[in-house]
C-alpha cells in the first residue's frame, strides 16, 4: 500500500511537472520544473530505499530462521552426547559387578 501511494503521487508530481512546462512561462517554469524534479527525485529514492529494507529484512529473518536450526541442532547433539556418557558410566558399574 506504502509503495502504492508513493507511485501515485510520483505520477502527480510527473504530471503537475508537465503542467508548468506546458503553461507556465519564464521563472515560474523553472520554479515549477525545479521542485516538480526535486520531489520525483525524493520519491523515487524513497521507493528504492523501501525495496532495499524489504530485501534487507527478508535476509535478516532468513539468517535467524538458521542460526535457530543450527542452535536445535547442537542442542540436540548434546543431549545424545549426556546420553551416552550415562549409558557408558552404566555400562561400566555393571561390568564392575
């Protein structure tokens, strides 16, 4: 919706752009052309930048969802490790008697 909003006022500001360039004369055409560009400029960067942090965020949550896997899984190679430490100390006080 964030992105959808930002496209349309780019398209308001393209078109308020081509108004001043059509109808207006002399300084109040550059005016006109001067902020037209210097607020498309703005709004393109913002939706550039709203895609990166998208993509920045999606990479994030994909490292966490690993780094969780990764963590169950030593997690769980210790629990067999204790277990067999305790099979063993039993192993041996039963061959000791």
């Amino acid at each position: 919706m964030k992105s959808f909003i930002n496209i349309v006022t780019l398209l308001f500001f393209l078109y308020t752009g081509y108004y001043c360039h059509a109808n207006l004369n002399g300084i109040f055409l550059s005016i006109g052309v001067f902020f037209s560009g210097l607020i498309i400029g703005v709004l393109l960067m913002n939706i550039l930048l709203n895609v990166k942090n998208d993509k920045i965020n999606i990479y994030k949550r994909k490292l966490e969802k690993e780094s969780v896997s990764s963590d169950e899984a030593s997690a769980k190679v210790q629990i067999l490790e204790s277990k067999i430490n305790v099979l063993e100390k039993a192993l041996e006080n039963a061959l000791k008697k």
